[in-house]
C-alpha cells in the first residue's frame, strides 16, 4: 500500500534505494520515474504535432511525423496515450497534491519564493504550493484536451457533433495545449531552477541537504518514518 505521507511504500523504499549512497533520501521509484519520462516525452510528441497542425507557418514540424496525413492520424493517439500516461501518475500524486493552510501561506510569500529567500518561507511538505497549482492546472487541461479532442477528432467522432461544437472545441483544445505548453516550460524551469530537483527524477533520490532546504516538512516526515520502522534492538 502506497504511504500517503511519503507518496510510495516502504517495500519499493527498501528496494530502490542507492546501495552506493546510503546517506540520500529516495524521492521516486523507477515504477515512478518511468511513468514521468514517459508523460514528458507524450508530451514533446503531442506538442510538436499539434503546432504543425495548428498553424501554416509550423507546418515544418509534420515532416518528423511523416509527413501532415501521418501527422494528422498520430497526434490524437499520442494525446491519448499522455492522458492516460498520467492518470497512473496523477493517481499515485494526487494525495500529496493537497492545498494545506502552509501551502496559502507560501503563496503570500511568493515574493520570498522567487527572491530565493527560503528561510522566510512556511516548512514545505513533499510538494510545494508552486507545485501543487502546477498539477492541477496539468489536470485540468489535460481533461479539457481530452473532452475537445474526441470532439474534433474527424476520423471517428467528429460526426456526432453539430458544427458550432466543433467549432467551439477546436479553439478550446487550441487555448488548453497553449496553457499547458506555457505550464511545462515553467515546471521545467522550476525543476533546473531548483538545483538537485532533476536528480530526484532521473535517479530517484535527494540528499537530506535538498530536502531540508526545500521540503523541511516532508524531510521530517521521512526521518521520523524511518526511525519508527527501524527494528528496535532492546
Ligand atoms: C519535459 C521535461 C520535463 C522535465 C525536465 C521535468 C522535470 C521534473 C522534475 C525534476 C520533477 C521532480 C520535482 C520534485 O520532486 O520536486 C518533476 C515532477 C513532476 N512532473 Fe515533470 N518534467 C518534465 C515534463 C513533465 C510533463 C510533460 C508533465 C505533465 C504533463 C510533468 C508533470 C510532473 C508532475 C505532476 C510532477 C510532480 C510534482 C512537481 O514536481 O511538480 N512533467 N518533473
């Protein structure tokens, strides 16, 4: 069963955990990193196609498709394949995902945030607000991507709508893929931004240092989790 504070269970802790770092904190199973990578590369997939089919001046980018009939015919399954890509991964976030009263109080101080004055913020738990509203706004454009699509979405679907609601979804899937595609550069920029965040999801783990620093709630959460289920020796 998945630990709703540490976000995975103590048996893929144990077993994922670096043999060569004892002293890092596992962040993300390769269950879960996995499950990242490939939303990301969904993503860039769905993002280049979807720009070629957006507008004549991006056309160029079919051509890494195969072409603007391939074009056409892959993007709806690769959104697809996005979607539910990161209903796994939604599932597993979800409940650290959270607002909490500390998360309101983040925001208040998100002057101290971007002026990289952390020891005025409230303790982060697992996630901070930044990244909490980041999920969210992913959740919601992708279900709205995913109602718009099947609706413009020709080959199958197109032709249980009338016209005004095909028009009406095209520039609501157009105006969602421009917010989510603006919220990915921004959680992008975040995760470099935020040095040792991308270290969390390539090899899975953080130093406690990281932790402190940014997520001194969750750190001690982990810590008194992993003192509690250590066997006792009395
Ligand atoms: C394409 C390049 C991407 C990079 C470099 C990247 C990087 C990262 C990193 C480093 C983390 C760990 C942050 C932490 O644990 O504090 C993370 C987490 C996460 N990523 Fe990505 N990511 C990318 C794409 C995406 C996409 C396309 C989505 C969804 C559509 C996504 C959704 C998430 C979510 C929900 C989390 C957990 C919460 C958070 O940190 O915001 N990522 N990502």
């Amino acid at each position: 069963m998945t630990d709703p504070v540490l976000g995975m269970n103590e048996a893929d802790r144990r077993a994922t955990a670096d043999p060569e770092r004892p002293d890092t904190i596992l962040r993300y199973t390769a269950g879960e990193r996995t499950n990242h990578w490939l939303v990301a590369m969904c993503f860039v997939l769905a993002a280049l196609s979807g720009l070629a089919l957006f507008h004549p001046a991006l056309f160029g980018l079919s051509g890494l498709f195969g072409g603007g009939p391939w074009t056409r015919i892959l993007h709806p399954f690769i959104g697809l394949a996005m979607v539910v890509a990161f209903l796994f991964f939604a599932v597993k976030e979800a409940a650290q995902n959270r607002m909490e009263a500390r998360d309101w109080a983040w925001l208040r101080h998100i002057g101290d945030v971007v002026n990289n004055r952390e020891d005025r913020l409230p303790e982060v738990g697992r996630y901070n607000a930044g990244q909490k509203l980041v999920f969210y706004v992913i959740v919601l454009c992708l279900t709205a991507l995913l109602l718009s699509g099947i609706v413009i979405w020709r080959a199958y679907f197109s032709l249980y709508f009338p016209i005004s609601g095909i028009r009406v979804a095209a520039v609501l899937h157009a105006f969602c893929a421009f917010v989510l595609i603006c919220t990915i550069i921004v959680h992008i920029y975040s995760a470099i931004w935020v040095k040792g965040s991308v270290r969390a999801m390539t090899r899975g783990t953080v130093t406690p240092g990281w932790a402190w620093k940014h997520h001194r709630a969750w750190f001690r959460e982990v810590i008194s989790h992993a003192a509690n289920s250590r066997p006792r020796s009395d």
